[in-house]
C-alpha cells in the first residue's frame, strides 16, 4: 500500500462533497420536474465523480475520504436547499 497524498486526500473529499451537492440539485430539479436543469445536474455529477473515482481506485484508503465528502455535500446542499424562512426550497414543485 502506498503512502496517502494529503493533496489527493483533499481533492477527493472536494470532488465527492461538491458531487452530492450536485446529486443533490439534481434530485431537485427531477422532483420540479424541470428537465433542463436535471440533464444539466446529472452531467457534472458525472464530471465530477469520475475525479474521485479515478482518485481513490489506486489506493482503498481514499474511500473514507469519500466518504467524508460525500456526506459534507449531502450535508451542505440540504442546508442550503432548506434554508429557514427561505419560503419553498430550491427546485421545489411549484403550487
């Protein structure tokens, strides 16, 4: 196994917190139905998580640091698409 590049390290949790910030949006604009923004969504998710693939694929350790990304974007775009007193969230059905 070799060593663990800390720039590599960070890149990958990056690429992986900015691609479930990405899936996030784009399971937004799926539920508003609104085609454009999902196909547009759905090719940077793509974009990007093909980065953190490529990165942690030549050493398994790099799938904690996924992992971390993952769920610092997941976590992040939930707060922004929900933020209080914002009305409806992004990407939210219209009434």
């Amino acid at each position: 196994m070799s060593a663990i590049n800390p720039l590599t390290a960070i890149a990958v949790v990056v690429a992986t917190a900015a691609t479930d910030a990405v899936y996030v949006m784009f399971t937004s604009a799926v539920v508003a139905r609104k085609r454009l923004p999902a196909a547009t969504w759905s090719s940077v998710w793509y974009l990007l998580s093909s980065f953190a693939v490529i990165s942690y694929t030549e050493n398994w350790v790099y799938v904690a640091f996924a992992a971390i990304g993952s769920w610092i974007g997941a976590f992040v775009s939930m707060t922004y698409l929900h933020r209080p007193g914002g009305g409806t969230p992004i990407g939210a059905a219209p009434e």
